[in-house]
C-alpha cells in the first residue's frame, strides 16, 4: 500500500464547537491528491508544463467522527476509475491515534488544454495515461475494493 499524506488539524481549523469545520476535509483531499500525484509520478507542475489541466468537476465528502486541533490525520487516497475523460478519486480520512475513519469522499476530474477543451490521455499523453490506469484500484466481481470492510455502526 502507497503511503498515505498525514495532516494535522490547525487551530483555525475548528469551529465553536471545538471540531474541525466540514469544509476542511475537501482541503486535505486536495492537499493528499496532490502529494499522491507527485508520488506516483504525475505531479500537477509536470500535467501544466505539458499543457494540461485537471479541474475538479465533482467533489463529494460524509463525515462520520469529528476530529478535534492537533490530531494527525491520514488521508489514504485510491484511484476508483479513469476512462477516457474522467478520474475518480477516492479517499478516506483516519484518524491517526485510535484508527478511527473520520470522513470519507471523492472527487471526481477531468482533464484539458490550456484552453479548457476537454482532451484525453490516452491519445495526448499516453505515458500519463498509463500511469494514472497502472494506479486503478483492482475491482471485485460485487464492484467493491478488495480491502473494504462494513464501516463500524454503519
């Protein structure tokens, strides 16, 4: 398994309530999508020197525990699909010291020219292309990851 990016809560970070604001989480989806893609060899300096962009066309997050200042959470981030034109990522936010899943969600991108055409890798940047597809997450006859176990109370 690929490391995953560990945050930790900042102070402005959390509410009244002492939680992290629900707006965060999408931040360190973000913030891990992008040190996942550096790692894997696709970081965004190398997509926009090459004259591509990835804007985000669908971004989706449940909560299911607060996470509170000062805790360390991973971001465990897994590509779910990529066809032609659009990538699916899926990520899972844990928090660190007990094991807790925090948060889970996805975003959803596609990709362009600099000019905002939609383009596709396969035919532009077949060497991206094949890094993003060698990432995809194996898939079981049900649909689901090999690794997903039922969410604890859920």
């Amino acid at each position: 398994m690929m490391e995953a990016y560990v945050h930790r809560v900042h102070y402005y970070e959390t509410d009244k309530m002492g939680c992290v604001h629900h707006s965060n989480h999408v931040r360190w989806m973000e913030e891990a999508r992008v040190a996942y893609l550096e790692r894997i060899g696709v970081p965004f300096t190398l997509l926009e020197a090459r004259g591509v962009y990835s804007p985000v066309v669908g971004v989706e997050c449940r909560y299911r525990r607060p996470a509170h200042f000062d805790e360390e959470i991973r971001v465990e981030v897994r590509i779910r699909s990529f066809d032609r034109l659009r990538l699916k990522i899926g990520y899972e936010m844990i928090r660190v010291s007990d094991g807790e899943l925090i948060a889970t969600g996805s975003s959803e991108h596609c990709f362009t020219d600099l000019d905002g055409r939609p383009i596709a890798l396969s035919k532009t940047h077949p060497d991206l292309d094949a890094i993003l597809r060698a990432q995809i997450e194996p898939q079981t006859e049900s649909g689901k990851k090999h690794s997903e176990n039922p969410a604890k109370g859920d």
